[in-house]
C-alpha cells in the first residue's frame, strides 16, 4: 500500500485496516490479492471517512475492457457490507441509451457496434439519479443486460438501492474532451495513437464532441480511482480470456447438469446469446480507437479537474497490481488527512 495514499485515507495500520474489513476472509469474487491490497482498502477507508463525516461520497473508477472492474466492484460491496457501510456499485453500461436511440446515436459509426463509444449512454440520466440519491432517498438506476437483443444488450429494469456511498465503473470514467477540430484530432493521433484506420481517425472530432455531454456528470464524483494496464495490448487479451473462462465454466456446468437457469444466465454474464468474436473484436477496438488512450487516458495520470484522480493503479498481464500511487498527494496534504485517521 502506497504509504501517502494510506495515509491520506485515514489508514495508520495497514494490518488493522485489513482485520477490520475481513479482507483475509473468502470473497465470493475473487481479484488478485494485491489489488485488494493497494486500491481496494484506501478506496473502502475513503469511503467510510465520507460517510462518517455526513457525507453521501461517490467515486468513479476508470478502467479500460477486461480489466476486472464488475468484479473489483462487487469485492468492495463485500468488504463495506462487512464494514456496516451500505454500498451501492454500477457500471457506465447500466446507463446506455435504450435499444432505438442507442442505434440512432451511433449510426454509421466505423465499428460497427451498437454500445460502448461515448454519445451511447444517457448521461442526464446519470446525473438525476445522482442528484436525486444525494437528496437522501434511495438510488434509482437502471439496470442493463448485455444479452439482451442477440448480445447487443438493453435495459432490463430499473432498480432502487439503499446506500450510503456510490462507487460507478467505466472505461470512459473522468475522460475529458479535447477540443479537437477536424486536422488537429488527425494529427495528434497519427503521432500518439498510430495504427486507427482511415474511419476511425475521421471519426475522433465527432467522440470528443460527444465526450463533452459527460462533464457534469463526472462533476457528481468527488473522487476518480483509475485501473491502468501496464501495456494497453493487455485489455484485447484479458476480454477475450473472459469471455473463454465464461463459455468453459457454462459448458462444464452443463455436462454435469449442475447449473439451474440462474446459475447459466450468471455464467454467461446476464443470460442470453453470445457475442461472436468478430463483435466482441469490434467492441473493445471502439474502446481502444474511439478514445485512444494516449489522448485521454494518459492526461487522468495527473488530471484534476473536473474531477481529482485520487490514485492509480498499474496491472500486469495476470491482472496483478504491481504498483498503487497517489498522484496528487503531496505531503502537506497527506499529514493532514492522517490527522483525521480512520483506524488507529
């Protein structure tokens, strides 16, 4: 654990905090240890000094396809359960647009696909549903299924959630837009981002613009967590490994004869029609190229507006977290969160 990120969460004695939040307790969702260890304690302790304080905190993670962030989310909703904190988690998915205006908004788009580049998700919505939780009622927000409508997904109900604190995933978490006219966007791109087609470099103006909608809704967030892959060929692999693990576990489940209805609709992440791999292709490639990550990842590194990015984390190959840094701790402001510790 990165000593001034811990301190800056309240966190005196990493061992204590750990005892505390049950984290060497069996998790029903399992992420490497290390990542339990270096981002998802500080994270909970945030959180809990939020809600201690009278607060109703909510922090966005950033992290790109693959990278484990649904199950990074469900781990924290078993260590706050544990902790008495009554956390709510979603992802940037659950607020798409539905089936029609999804279509709509992404016509013609270079990759073909029906989700996932920005412009897709209803973003006003978003920021209701935060506005409106932060009044003190439950959280209302929909809820998507990715296997809904041959795999391309739509809503599937609306749910309303008790919490005390938020914690909402995405790829596109605190991106910022860049302004970028037509020739700039072409340039910029061919010398940070080589390797975008023809189509998709032509196509860049129109996602930055797209990204601007997103702005007050990441204003909501008082805090941005990012998951960042050592090497960006890493998120192609780690979806599609995913997506292997799933069929395997659902396949085996069947031979046995062991997987009711729920248990198959689990494995096969919601319960519908696979993606074929030229779609699931095209899904991540509209991640990767629609805002390449040297353009909009890179700045969340240091990035403070509109809102702090309060730690990053790097993953190897396995998903490992091999380092955990504060980037905008300084030391003055790591003592002075310490002289408000969570756990002594």
């Amino acid at each position: 654990m990165d000593p001034d990120l811990q301190r800056h969460c309240g966190i005196e004695d990493p061992l204590q905090w750990r005892l505390v939040c049950g984290a060497g307790s069996p998790l029903e969702t399992p992420i490497h240890p290390s990542l339990v260890e270096g981002f998802a304690l500080p994270l909970l302790a945030r959180l809990l000094h939020g809600v201690e304080s009278g607060g109703r905190p909510a922090v966005a993670i950033n992290g790109p396809v693959g990278v484990g962030k649904s199950s990074l989310a469900r781990v924290l909703q078993v260590l706050a359960a544990r902790l008495g904190l009554r956390l709510g988690v979603a992802s940037i998915d659950d607020f798409y647009l539905p089936w029609q205006a999804r279509l709509d908004a992404l016509a013609g788009n270079p990759f073909g696909v029906s989700r996932v580049p920005p412009g897709s998700h209803d973003i006003g919505l978003l920021e209701e549903s935060l506005r409106r939780w932060r009044g003190g009622g439950a959280w209302v927000r929909p809820r998507f299924d990715k296997s809904l409508r041959g795999g391309q997904g739509d809503r599937a109900g609306v749910d309303r959630i008790a919490c005390d604190a938020v914690v909402v995933e995405g790829w596109l978490m605190g991106c910022r837009p860049l302004g970028l006219e037509a020739d700039t966007a072409v340039v910029q791109a061919e010398r940070l981002a080589p390797g975008l087609a023809p189509a998709e470099l032509a196509w860049l103006p129109h996602w930055d613009r797209q990204l601007e909608g997103y702005q007050g809704a990441w204003s909501a967030f008082g805090e941005l967590w990012v998951l960042r892959p050592t090497d960006w060929s890493l998120p192609r692999r780690w979806r599609f490994q995913a997506e292997a693990r799933q069929r395997r576990a659902l396949t085996a489940g069947q031979r046995r004869g062991r997987l009711d209805a729920g248990a198959q609709q689990s494995a096969m992440g919601g319960g519908g029609a696979w993606l074929e791999p030229r779609a699931l292709e095209a899904l991540v490639r509209s991640s990767l190229a629609s805002l390449p990550p040297a353009l909009y990842q890179d700045p969340l590194l240091e990035q403070s507006l509109p809102v702090p990015t309060r730690a990053v984390a790097w993953l190897d190959s396995r998903r490992r977290c091999v380092a955990c840094r504060a980037p905008l701790l300084g030391r003055d402001q790591a003592s002075e969160a310490s002289s408000s510790s969570l756990i002594g």
